[in-house]
C-alpha cells in the first residue's frame, strides 16, 4: 500500500472533497493529508510518514488501535451473511451487544441503535419531550445543557451545544434548551475549592432548575469529562450533588459517553468514576473504535416502561427510526471491540498509561511557564496553555496551534480544543489508543517538552 503512487488520490481529494472543520484556502498552498494506512497507534501519510497518533484519529474513536484483523474478519462474516434490515426487525449481532453492553452497566436495560452521536443525542431528546407529553401534559420538557459542554452537530444538538462558537451562524436553534455553568474550577466562578467548588458548581445546576420551574425541567444532559470544550474534569463532590439534584426535582440524567465511552477514562464509561445513575446514556465513538459506523442511546427500563403503556393507543410508542440503525457492520465490530478491551486488559493498561501520562504532563508545568493546568481522567487528558500563570490570560490561538504543529513536525499528531474556531481553545488534548505501552507515552509528552521549547523558549 506505502508502495503506491498517491497522487490521483490526492488531485481526486481535492477537486472533490469537503474536509471537515477546515478552511479550504489552506489547500491553494498544500496538498491535504490522506492517511492510507494505520497499525496499533502509528499511521502513514501518503508520502510513506510515519506519525505516532495521540488523538485516536482525531477525534478519540479508534480506542483499541488500528489494524484490527479480528474486527475486521466479525465484520465481513457478518455482512455476507446479512448486512442489513431495518425497522422492527431485530438482528443476531444487534441482540448480542446489546447484551454484552447491558452487562457492564448495571441499572440500565435497553439499547437504541443509530448513526451517530449527534443522533444518540437527538433519541434521548426526543424521548424525554414525549415523557413529558405523556406524563406531565407536555410541561416538563425542558433540556439543560452546560456550558463547554457539546452534544453535537445537528440543529438540536447544537441547541444544547455550550459552546457558542460552535453554533455562531448556525441560527435559529431550538426551543426548550437552557444552559447552566461549567465546572471547571481553573476557570474559576465562585470563590471556593475542592470539594466546596464542586457542591457550588453543582448547586448553579439547582438554581437554574429552580428558575425555570421544576415542573418544566424534564433532563439534564452533561458530558462526565468535558472533552471538546477543554477536557474539564469535574471536581470532587460535583456529581454526587448533581444526582441528589436530579433525584430531588424528578429531572431524567442524561450522560453523553460519546468520548468517554468504552473505555476512555479507565471504566467502561465514564460516570462509572462518580457513581452516577443515568437514565439515558449516549454513546458513539470507541463503540466499534471507527471500524464500523455505529452509536446507541441506552436507557433504564424506568424509561422504557414509560414507551409501553397503552397498546391501543397508535401514538403511544417511540415513533422513530434510523435508517442505519439497522446495519449490522456496526454491532459486529462492538462485540468485537469490547472483547478486545477485555481481554487485553485495556481497562487496566488505560488507568496505568493513563496515570503516566499525567504525571509526565505534570512535570511539564514545572518546565515550562506556559503550563497553566493539567487535567485528565483515564487516557483523556488536557493542557491548558497560558500567556501569563499570575491571571490565567488563555495562551493565543496561533501559538497553542504552532505547538501542536511542532509535535506534528515531530511526528506526533495531538489535539487541540476546537481548532480553527475562537473562543477557549488553548488546551492541548491527548487521547492515545487504549493500547498505548509507556514508551509511547513518554514519546508524547517528550514531543510536546521539546515543542514547548522551541516555540516558547
Ligand atoms: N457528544 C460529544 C461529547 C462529542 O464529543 C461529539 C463529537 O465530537 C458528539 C456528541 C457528536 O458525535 P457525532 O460527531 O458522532 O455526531
């Protein structure tokens, strides 16, 4: 494959291709990077390069590495078998992750299946505004989101999106969304710290609920660990307030897995770390680590119960389909996936790695001035770069990409939150392959030493 001539490809890309998050300008000058092949955590480029990839290609999905022959021989042992059929059908790779999954989520009992995160999102949305028509006269549907916090691409989930510079242009969103404050104690809105700063953070939650009425909040839609909006942690105390919270005004939580799932933070997912009892958690990119497309929505049989109440009534189920919901490449490749997480012990090798890694990162801050905070949970882990340590003042934009473009040069691929957009965007974001050995994490934060170096002093 590294042997072939690109070229073609590369003419065909970009005559043809629209390239996500990304300003077509840049192309007039450079050609785009077409990644042709990957094993365990390197991949190649077309021009044969080789780069160590700490972002689990890009976006924190492909949580058990690349080149996964056992995945890939589920997948088409499936497909010839059957590929697909949707609807109320169901299907035999569908039944058995969904009872796989179920397995290692205790208190929770039905799996939607979908496309997408954004869609994931959209399921749970939707199923808690029919709650609310079916329950309480259509009154208690209001959704709260937080700010930092993202859920998504679509109209509706970026009506729950905390980041505005996501949504800038995209106007007019939807109704019935509300937001409440972050978390994040190094961006600190309250006076307080530790524990104190998680219960205050938590009571903002309240006081919002409390706002608009308790009779109109019917969810709360949280990440565990804020990934995009800054790899934000939460501090201790928070959740434990957050679920007394929901319990005390009858408000369904909604956790969206969609990073941490599967994996990421060292659990199998990440409110597992606080003790959490969702009602709906969402879930999409380390399901099949990016070999098939799949995402689910997962409630409680509470919520279920709530969809089989009346069989006379035409109305009285959750009247939605997703056309791909239906494949079976995507369960296939979950069975899989999870199998390998277990089996290999990637639980374990992720709370280890992952303990490596922060404390390399953590040493940095010793280093380098421009280290402001270090935060991570499991293999998700961020560095928030500063210009000045006294007030906090946010590294800029061009320089915190300039660092991430050293490490690249370097040949290591890092994040950055999100990129190309302005607003909170100078954390560096690492989410290696839940594989990664010690080596490879000391290669990480060794790249980033060195581009600290070179573009700060
Ligand atoms: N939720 C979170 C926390 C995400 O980070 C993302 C995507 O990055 C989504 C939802 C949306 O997922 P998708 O891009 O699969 O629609």
């Amino acid at each position: 494959m590294l042997d072939n001539d690109f070229s073609p490809v590369v003419e065909a890309d970009k005559a043809h291709v629209w390239h996500h998050l990304f300003q077509h300008k840049a192309l007039e000058s450079r050609d785009p990077r077409i990644i042709v092949e990957g094993k365990g955590l390197s991949v190649w480029d077309q021009n044969g390069r080789e780069f160590l990839d700490a972002v689990s290609g890009g976006v924190w999905t492909v949580n058990v590495g690349y080149g996964r022959e056992s995945i890939a021989d589920a997948v088409r042992e499936q497909l010839v078998k059957m590929n697909y059929f949707a609807g109320a059908a169901g299907s035999v790779p569908g039944a058995l992750f969904a009872e796989k999954l179920i397995s290692k989520m205790p208190g929770m009992s039905r799996v939607y299946y979908t496309n997408s995160g954004s869609e994931a999102n959209e399921k749970a949305f939707k199923m808690v505004r029919q709650i609310a028509h079916k329950r309480f006269g259509g009154k208690k549907r209001k959704i709260l989101f937080r700010e930092r916090d993202y859920h998504g691409t679509t109209i509706a989930a970026l009506s729950a999106g905390g980041q505005p510079e996501r949504n800038a242009q995209y106007g007019p969103f939807a109704p019935g969304f509300v937001e409440v404050p972050h978390c994040l104690e190094y961006r600190a809105q309250w006076d307080l710290t530790g524990e104190a700063y998680g219960q205050r953070a938590a009571d903002a939650i309240e006081e919002v609920i409390l706002r608009e009425g308790p009779d109109t909040v019917g969810a709360l839609c949280l990440e565990p660990v804020t990934a995009g909006g800054g790899v934000i942690t939460p501090p201790p105390g928070y959740w434990e307030r957050v679920q007394e919270i929901c319990r005390k005004h009858d408000v369904l939580l909604h956790i969206d897995e969609v990073v941490c799932g599967l994996g990421r933070t060292g659990t199998w997912f990440g409110y597992q770390n606080y003790g959490i009892e969702p009602d709906f958690v969402t879930m999409a990119k380390g399901v099949a680590s990016g070999y098939a497309a799949i995402a689910c929505c997962v409630t409680s049989e509470r919520v279920f119960d709530l969809f089989k109440t009346d069989a006379s009534d035409p109305l009285d189920h959750f009247r939605d389909i997703s056309t791909f919901g239906g494949c079976t490449a995507g369960p296939a490749a979950a069975i899989e996936n999870m199998r390998i997480i277990e089996d290999e012990g990637l639980l374990d090798n992720t709370l280890a790695m992952g303990a490596r890694l922060l404390d390399n990162l953590n040493a940095l801050s010793e280093k380098h001035a421009a280290v402001g905070d270090v935060r991570g949970k499991g293999l998700f882990c961020g560095v928030e770069l500063v210009a000045d340590r006294g007030d906090r003042t946010p590294l800029d934009e061009k320089t915190v990409a300039a660092v991430v473009a050293e490490c690249d040069r370097n040949g290591v691929i890092i994040g950055m939150t999100n990129r190309s957009l302005p607003g909170l965007n100078n954390t560096l974001c690492l989410s290696p392959a839940l594989t990664v050995s010690a080596e490879q994490i000391d290669r990480i934060s060794d790249t980033i030493d060195a581009a600290l170096t070179t573009v700060l002093g």
